[in-house]
C-alpha cells in the first residue's frame, strides 16, 4: 500500500509540472512568432510603416543597429521619381528633420536587407530630445514604405539591437502585433500604418515561415514606370499640404511633414536608386498635432511573465484546497496521510 500511495503522490506531482511546462512552453511560442508585414498599396500614393524610437527604450545602449529583411514583389511608378523608401527622425542633421537612407525602384529576386544607400546597416545614436515639427520630443521616427508607385512589399525579421549586440526591439517578441490584423486596426504604439494618400493600403501582418535567407546580390529585375504622367503643377495638390513647422506637440502616430530634400544620387548602386523626393509631397514625413505619446504598454517578456506568474498561483492555490480537502491521491478518506505498511522504509 505504501509503494502504491507514494507512486499516486508522484503521478499527481509529475501531472502537475507538465501543465505548468505546457503553458510555459505555449507562452514561449506565442511571444517568438515569426512575424511578416505586406504593404500593399492599392490606390494608396504613399503608404508607409512608422515605428517610432522612444527615448524610454533608446536612450542609453547605443549606437543601435536596425536590422530588417525586404522582398518587392512587385513595383511600378505612378511618377516620374516614385520609389520605394527608408528615412529616419533623430536629429542627426540639424537642417532637416527627416534623412532619406536609401530608396529602391525595381522589385527584388526574393528577400533582401533592407539597408542604407551605401550597403551599410541603419544605424542611430541614443535618442534624447529630438525636434519633430517645431517641438523637441521624446522620440525619434524610422519610416519606410511607397512613395508613388504600385507596389507590394514584405517586411520581416524587425529589430533593434543595442551596441552590445542584444535585440531591445523586435516584431517578433511584440505581443501587441496580432496576426492576421491590419497595423492599423491594432491599438499599439509601438508601430503604425501611415499614409498622406487615400488610404486604401493595406500593412497587413502574418505569420513567417522564415523562408529563404536574404540574397546577398542585389535586385536585377529592371524598374517599370506606368504611362501615368507628373501632374500638372496648377492642379490642386491631392494630399494635404505639409505643416513643417506648426505643431506643439506630437504623437508618433499623428505626425507630418515635408520639403526635406533627398540624399545625394546613388543610381550607380544597382541595389537602389535614391533620388530626391518631390517638394510638393511628403514621403513618409511627420505633421498634425496630437498628445504627448504615452508611456506604452507591458512588453512582451512583462506579460509572458505575469501569466506564468498567475498559472503558478492558480496552481498553488488548486493543491492547497485539494490538500485542505484531504482530496489527494496519496491521502486517507478518515483525515491523515497514509502510513507506510510495513515498517519504517514501507517494505
């Protein structure tokens, strides 16, 4: 009886680890989801994701290092300069707010990293004040999407990693990036679905398969350019005109501006063209007023961690009342537990 009362104790032990190994390991699963954004323009002119660089996360650790995988499935001008682009707010150039890293014309020959016009990875400093719109805030913004064009675009394998090399930041690890959701149906404030055209885009996110590694050679299907001409300089411009210097205050998602000039012309660079963006038109710049941004949501690992934390008080809690009860497998109906049979080592 002894041998069997104590197998009964440690089935119930062992039944009791494996639900809590198995919740721990659903957790584990569900917060490393492989996660992939299609930006799909539609009608849209200039559709474009926004992660905004919160002084909270990205002030202290760098430089930073921005690490994204790219694959144009398709892109077709709608304007003589429409591209394909990547810039960023973090007050590194005093003369203008937003700097273009590298733009692309062609659609790729599977994924690629997404880069600067010199091959180089994106980089930034540890973010402090930065001026956006007339008013230093505490954040910077990495923006990238379409400029004038008709395209689809995938995004995967976002990060952020410090000096030291570890991710800070990743789509991956945000809880708050739900599959098969538009960005912009999400309530997060860690990433946005932007646009100055007529917001018919689509930035759909889903789950990755990983896929093939990112190809170290460059595009090499040739750039299309649809018959669509330049529009007439007296038309009434079909976005709203940017605000460059009239907000207060400003919230990464409701941000604009234009007019910042280009970077210099790459086109020897077969990975990329980077020509200068139209002055009427603002390619995924910052403007209208909004609040101060809020301090943000529990990360990922914070909310892994308070339902672990719960299961293990759930769990405690359940063996207490069973305990109380006298209702575990190795204890007596009458009260007490089990003595051993026969002798003092149950023999």
């Amino acid at each position: 009886m002894a041998r069997k009362a104590r197998l009964q104790k440690w089935a119930a032990v062992l039944l009791l680890l494996g639900m809590l190994i198995s919740c721990f390991g659903g957790l584990s699963a569900s917060a490393a989801a492989a996660k992939e954004i299609t930006l799909t323009t539609n009608s849209d002119i200039n559709p474009f994701l926004r992660i905004p660089l919160y002084a909270r996360t990205f002030g202290s650790g760098g430089p930073f290092t921005v690490r994204c995988e790219m694959k144009i499935d398709s892109f077709t001008r709608t304007k003589s300069d429409g591209n394909i682009f990547v810039n960023i707010a973090d007050g590194r150039d005093s003369s203008q707010m937003v700097v273009w890293q590298n733009t692309w014309t062609r659609k790729t020959d599977g994924w690629i990293e997404m880069t600067d016009e010199n091959g180089r990875y994106i980089t930034f400093d540890n973010i402090d004040k930065v001026l956006i719109s007339g008013a230093l805030e505490d954040f910077g913004l990495l923006q990238f999407g379409v400029y004038y064009g008709d395209a689809v675009v995938h995004f995967r394998n976002f990060r952020i990693l410090n000096a030291a090399g570890s991710v800070v930041y990743s789509w991956d690890d945000d809880s708050s990036l739900e599959t098969g959701n538009d960005v912009r149906d999400l309530s997060t404030n860690t990433l946005y679905g932007e646009t100055f055209g007529d917001g018919s885009a689509e930035y759909m996110i889903e789950e990755s398969d990983g896929g093939e590694a990112p190809a170290t050679t460059p595009p090499t299907a040739p750039p299309t350019t649809s018959p669509v001409t330049d529009p007439d300089p007296t038309d009434p411009p079909s976005t709203q005109a940017p605000a460059a210097e009239t907000t207060t205050s400003a919230e990464p998602g409701d941000t604009t501006t234009g007019g910042e000039s280009g970077p210099t012309d790459t086109s020897s660079s077969p990975e990329s063209t980077a020509s200068s963006p139209s002055e009427e038109t603002p390619v995924g710049g910052l403007t209208t007023q909004g609040t101060q941004p809020s301090s943000g949501g529990l990360g990922a690992g914070a909310i892994a961690g308070i339902v672990i934390g719960a299961v293990v008080i759930l769990a405690g809690g359940a063996f207490g009342v069973l305990f109380a009860l006298k209702k575990l497998p190795w204890m007596k109906k009458d009260g007490g537990a089990a003595p051993p049979a026969d002798g003092p080592d149950g023999e």
